[in-house]
C-alpha cells in the first residue's frame, strides 16, 4: 500500500453510509486489516478492520491516546475537556484509574438501581399519557433517562440538560471543526463552574468524592484531572446509553421474531442487551490514537510521527471470523467477546451502568407497551453524524393496536 492511497472517504459517503456502515467496514476488511482514510473532519489517518486487528490496536502500546502525541498537521479538534482516562497513557492512565476507581465501585452503581427503575417508570408514565399513542423514544425515555442517573450519580440536578445535550451532540458529531470547537469550549466553561460549585457544597455523590479522594500517599485528582472525569462521566455516560437503548429498541422491532422471544422468555434480557452492544453498539469507532512509533498490524505498517488511527469497533463486532453469521441479530447468541465497550485498560468504566439502565428500559418499556410499533419508516430514520457515536438520532413510536385493514 502507498501512504498516499485513500481507500475510502468517509466524509464524502453521506446517509446510506450513515445509516448502514457495515457494508462499507466489511469490504474494507475483506481488502486488509489496515486502510488509509479520511474522516468527516477532513484529517487522512488510518482505520483498523477485523476483530484480531481491532484488539491488537487497541492494546499496542506504540497507539497514544494523548493529544500530545498528536502531529501537529493533523487538522483536528480536541474531543475532551481536561486530562482523563480517554486522552491519557500509563502511567497518567494507571493513576487517574486507581483514583476514580475507588469511588466509581460496583456498590455505587447497584445502589442506583431502584433510582433507574423509578425514574424509568415515571418517564414511561408520562409518555404513555399523551392523547395520541405516539412519541419519540430517544426524547421522551433514552435521553432524560441517562442523563437523569449520571445527573444523580455525579450530583449536579441543576444542570442545563438542554443545552448540554446540544454541546455534547456538537462536540461529538458534528463534522465542522469550528462547531465542534465551540461546542467543547462551552461544555468546558460550564463543568469549570460546575466543579467550583460541587466543591462549596459537596455532597454524598460521585462528584464531591472524586473531589476529596486520595490514595495512600495523599495523591488526588488537579483541577484539571476533575473538570476531565466530569466531562468523560457525564458526556461519554449519557450518550452512550443514550444510543444504547435507543438502538436496542430500535433493532429489536425491526426483528420481530426476536422481539417475540424476549417477550415470551424476559429471562433473555442480559442477553438481548449483550447481542445489540455486537450487533448495533453506541460506539462506532474509537476515540482517537497517535502512532508514537512505527506500527505493524496485519502486515501493514502505520508510520510513527502522530499518525491518526481509528479503531472500528463496528467491524470488529460483526466479523465472521470471529462471531458466525455476524449479519443476523440473535438474542439466543451466546454473550461476551465483542468490544463494544473496548478491551484493554481503556475498557470503558461505566460499562456496568449502561447495562443496567438499558435492561432496566427494555424490560419496563415491553412490559408497559404490548402493542409497540414504529411510527417512522426505518429508512428514513436521521442516524448521529460522524464515526464516533451511532444511534438514531429520533425513533419515533406508537403503542396503541391499530385497527385491521378493512
């Protein structure tokens, strides 16, 4: 391969790729692991295919996620506030891990549990009261229902969930540098004054014990390491789930024979939530990396220097060497192995959390709503921008029988 060969444009591709990336992703790894591209920002870096090549990239310690190893004629946009466990490498990673560690504990979240199935069962309360048996599941259920418990968890009620949603959306998605710069820009100044807050009246949440943590030798998150865990917790914790449920509902009604034996065996939950993480996860393509040395994965070598790598997680998970038919959905797949949520020190943190809020949606959302139907033509549905994060932006639905044709 010739550095200068483009093997696919993905800003050029527009809503059939959007929509549908698989297709492309597949044809791409039927040519190879490693292919050079360029992304909706207009920057050329290289994208890893295939599940072998995926978790090879996204364990090598040569692929930097600090923006400091960044060449600096990458025309890019920084997709985080502050130093965290997304733009950091060990030692710094290891360090800001223990910390948060501590407190982000399986106990804190079980403890959420009969939060997410009340405020789960509230939300689905007054959905189910509109007059017209219709409503979008992503604004009346998958947002306010994820950014709800990350609100509660970190403890900031009083956040400006509207206008966070619209920074998060931008500074994640949009594939216009300077939109996304402003987005990032306001998100920071609102989580600085966030912080200031939560240190003057502290509470028992997330938030005010990652302020007053410290290990053994009295290290603690700076400033800087604080505002960074806020955005990664609350921008990263919502949206992901966010796209989770959205898509899981989503993928599950445009497979009714599963839908049917979810209904029928409840049981199957973990597992419906497992096969929609491989089959349609929230995360397309990784966060970025930076080539800090020479990087052979499967016979292709990226240059060091700050070279753009993208793991696509979407491919990985839909490989036939790894997962059989990977193009059917089957609940009764068995779980585990996919990298939805990645794989190595960067697996994600809240994973667990997601999971919950999204059995916890499912099962409320089936139970309440036995005659559940889209009232949109899958087709036509607007998917999330970018690489980054996938999941349909709006999923319109209706609930109420409608009458036999005549």
């Amino acid at each position: 391969m010739r550095t200068t060969d483009i093997a696919a444009d993905f800003g050029a591709l527009g809503e059939e790729f959007t929509r549908d990336p698989y297709p492309v992703y597949a044809g791409l790894r039927a040519r190879g692991p490693v292919h050079r591209v360029r992304v909706p920002e207009g920057a050329v870096g290289w994208l890893v295919v295939g599940y072998e090549a995926c978790r090879t990239a996204l364990t090598h310690p040569a692929l930097s996620k600090s923006w400091r190893d960044a060449s600096p004629d990458l025309p890019l946009t920084r997709l985080s506030a502050g130093e965290n466990l997304l733009s950091s490498n060990p030692p710094d990673h290891t360090r800001l891990r223990r910390l948060v560690a501590r407190e982000f504990t399986t106990r804190r979240i079980e403890e959420l549990a009969p939060r997410v199935a009340a405020l789960t069962d509230a939300l689905l309360d007054a959905m189910l009261a509109g007059a017209d048996g219709r409503a979008d599941l992503v604004d009346a259920l998958a947002f306010p229902l994820a950014m709800g418990v990350i609100c509660e968890l970190l403890g900031v009620p009083s956040l400006d969930r509207a206008a966070f949603r619209e920074w998060a959306e931008d500074a994640l998605s949009s594939p216009d540098q300077e939109t996304r710069a402003a987005a990032t820009a306001s998100m920071t100044r609102y989580l600085v004054a966030m912080v200031a807050e939560k240190r003057g009246l502290p509470g028992e949440d997330l938030m005010s014990a990652l302020i007053r943590t410290t290990d053994e030798a009295g290290d603690r998150l700076s400033p800087d390491e604080l505002i960074g865990m806020a955005w990664l917790l609350l921008v990263t914790g919502f949206e992901t789930t966010v796209n989770l449920i959205a898509s899981a509902v989503l993928t599950l009604l445009r497979h009714p024979e599963q839908l049917a034996a979810l209904r029928f065996d409840p049981g199957l939950v973990d597992n419906a939530v497992e096969e929609v993480l491989r089959y349609e996860g929230p995360v397309e393509t990784t966060t970025y990396r930076f080539t800090t040395a020479p990087v052979e994965i499967g016979g292709v070598t990226v240059p060091g220097g700050g070279e753009l790598v993208l793991v696509a997680l979407a491919d990985a998970d839909r490989d036939p060497a790894r997962f059989p038919a990977p193009q059917r959905f089957d609940i009764r797949r068995p779980a585990g192995g996919h990298l939805a949520f990645g794989h190595g020190i960067h697996y994600c943190l809240g994973a667990p959390l997601a999971r919950r809020q999204a059995r916890t949606a499912l099962t409320a959302l089936l139970t309440r709503c036995p005659h559940l139907a889209l009232a949109a033509d899958p087709a036509r549905l607007p998917w999330r921008q970018g690489l980054l994060i996938r999941g349909p932006r709006h999923l319109p639905l209706t609930w109420h029988p409608t009458p036999a044709p005549t």
